[in-house]
C-alpha cells in the first residue's frame, strides 16, 4: 500500500465511524460506552487481570471517539507516528 492508499483508508474508516456513531441515539449509546468502558475515570484496578479488561474497555471506546473527534489530518499523523495500530 502507498500512504496515500493509506491515508485514503484511514479517511474512509473515519467516514464509517461517524456514519455509525452520529445517528439519531448515537449520544446516548457514546455516553453509555463512556461509563462502561470507563473513558473519564481511572481503570485501576488491584486484580491485574480486572484492570487489563478495564484498560481494553477503554482503549476501544478511545478508539471510536478519536475516529469521531479528531480531524482526518490528525488521525493520518497518529496513524504516520506510528500509534494508530494498536
């Protein structure tokens, strides 16, 4: 893939984020992802393995909203930096 195929994916794959996440109840459903993946408080945890399910619950609700938030520039640079592959 050339990085303008990648940059052309990434933009599409943002499209489909806010196609899906920008509906009529799309609020209420980020909202509920937000409290129960823990977005906006502290996934620690004394288990280990409690605080990893915490910490993945919240990088993938992380995840949807960077593609919701961040412009398409901004993701081709996380994407360029290398962090966007996790």
């Amino acid at each position: 893939m050339t990085g303008e195929d990648v940059r052309n994916f990434l933009f599409r794959r943002r499209y489909a984020y806010m196609a899906t996440f920008k509906g009529p109840l799309a609020e209420e459903v980020l909202a509920d992802l937000a409290r129960f993946c823990r977005v906006h408080e502290s996934t620690f945890d004394a288990d280990p393995r409690v605080h990893a399910m915490l910490e993945g619950r919240r990088e993938v609700a992380l995840r949807i909203l960077n593609h919701l938030q961040m412009s398409p520039e901004s993701l081709w640079d996380l994407y360029a930096k290398g962090q966007s592959g996790k």
